[in-house]
C-alpha cells in the first residue's frame, strides 16, 4: 500500500561548540497506524502497527494465540470498507485499517473473555493467555525434539542478515524487524514493523500462508530484545531457536527452557549468549 514511511518537517538543534545551531529540514518517519481485527464480523482487538504484509499480521496474530492452527482455518481474510476517510477527490476512501477474518466451520471463535485480555500497542505484545500452562497445553509443535545444530558463526552473522534486509530502517531508524532463517542460514523471510511483535506475526503469518510450518530447523531473529510474548509467539510456529540482537527477559528464558527452545541473545558482532538448550549451537 505504500504507507510505510512519511515525510515531515523537522528542526534539527546542533548544541555542540562549532555546531550549526538550528536549522530545519526534511526528514522520513515511520507510518504507525491502527489495525482492528475482526473475527467473523466480531471486533476482537486494535494494535497499532506499519502498514503493509496486514492479511500476514492477523494470520499470525491468530496462530499465536491459539485461535487458528492451520491455514484451512480461515476461509476469508478480507479489508473491510468500514473505515473511511474523506480523500482528495471528495469521495469516501478505504483507510485499509480494517480486517475482517472468517473462521471455517467447526473453528471456535474468540471468546468474550478472550478478547477483553487483548490490548495491543507499538510498545507492548499481546498475551490473552490466563496463564503459561495453557501457553504449554496449547502449542501445536513441541521443539524439544528437534534436533537441528548450528554453528555459533551463523547465529552471529544473522543480525547483518536482517538488517541488510530492512529497507524502511534505513530511512527512519524507526522500525523493528524479524526473519526467519532456514538450518543453514538462509533467509526465509523478513518483515519490518513499528511493534517487535508485530514483525514476528507477520513472518509467522507468511510462515502460515506459505505452508512452512512447523518451522522445523529454523531460527527466528528479532532485532530488540527476547521478551516472554515472542518467545510464545515462536513456540506456537514450531521455531525451535529464538535469537535476539538484545537481552531476554527472566520469564523468556524460563519458558524457553521449559520448552526446549533455545534462546540467544546479545547477538553482536563475535559474541553471543545462550540461554537455553546451549546443545544446538555448535563452538567447534
């Protein structure tokens, strides 16, 4: 849709000794907008998000809470024409801002309780689960048994690989972003977004819609830090190692560990740490 980034107007203050002083100038910003998803007609939740790749957003959204396990669970994944706004030409025109999925017969839909846990931000994941044992009881693919190594040197290289591949960041330094690589470091796929969680649902959407999953052998790279959400998130696609540029949080580690994920972070430059399953990344 080409709503990625905007130009605005900025007044740049240099404070140092021989600095320019103020000036002002052109700069690129990151488009953050909302998204409603509706389920079978039913609002459910808004998460502030970039546009782009949405119908992968909600599809992996869905897939990590639980909602949906498999492509064929949804029958529809429509723009709605709800959300309108007055365009240049005087006429009524589609914000895109609202999804309307339909679940296939026999798919249980959100419950009320369910969508009254969902708050969505660009700061913030999602988690509509009342506790880690259903996250536990409810994971499609358990990666315990996955017995996929990689070589420590290819862990490493990863954080180049995706930044390599984030075109608006280079732009707006505004943006996170995920990819999913394959058990010898090839590039699946990334995607960029405004919210850390966001990004995974969209590669865990793609991951989805492209028949990828379980993503068995594969490693999820995030550009910010390991949190418990994205650990879910990764665990309900069957991702049997989550690395990060940044550090995990207590419970990330806990839950990956109870899982059998391995989870990496501080992935910078030479260096990084293992925090779980250190078995599957290979030093020598």
């Amino acid at each position: 849709m080409g709503r990625v980034t905007q130009r605005t107007r900025v007044t740049v203050v240099d404070v140092s000794a021989d600095g320019a002083g103020v000036r002002t100038r052109a700069d690129t910003v990151t488009v953050e907008e909302p998204l409603e998803l509706r389920v079978n007609g039913t609002p459910l939740t808004v998460t502030m998000r970039t546009p782009g790749s949405d119908i992968e957003l909600v599809h992996g959204f869905l897939l990590s809470e639980g909602i949906i396990r498999d492509v064929s669970d949804v029958t529809l994944a429509r723009y709605c024409e709800g959300a309108v706004v007055s365009g240049q030409s005087g006429f009524e025109e589609n914000t895109y801002n609202v999804i309307d999925v339909t679940l296939a017969p026999g798919v249980a839909p959100p419950s009320d309780e369910m969508a009254r846990n969902f708050f969505t931000s660009s700061s913030c994941g999602v988690c509509g689960k009342a506790s880690i044992e259903q996250l536990r009881a409810r994971t499609s693919w358990p990666v315990r048994d996955d017995a996929t190594q990689w070589p420590a040197a290819l862990i490493a290289a990863l954080p180049d690989k995706l930044r390599t591949e984030q075109r608006s960041f280079e732009r707006t330094g505004g943006l996170h972003a995920a990819g999913l690589y394959g058990p010898g470091g090839e590039v699946l796929v990334v995607r960029e977004d405004v919210g850390r969680h966001n990004a995974v649902d969209k590669v865990l959407g793609w991951a989805l819609l492209a028949g990828r999953l379980p993503a068995a052998g594969c490693v999820l790279m995030v550009s910010g830090r390991a949190s418990f959400e994205l650990t879910q998130k990764a665990l309900m696609a069957g991702v049997p190692c989550l690395a990060a540029v940044s550090a995990p949080s207590s419970l990330a580690v806990e839950t990956a560990a109870d899982a059998g994920m391995t989870l990496v972070g501080f992935v910078r430059g030479t260096r990084l740490n293992v925090y779980s399953r250190p078995d599957r990344v290979l030093t020598a």
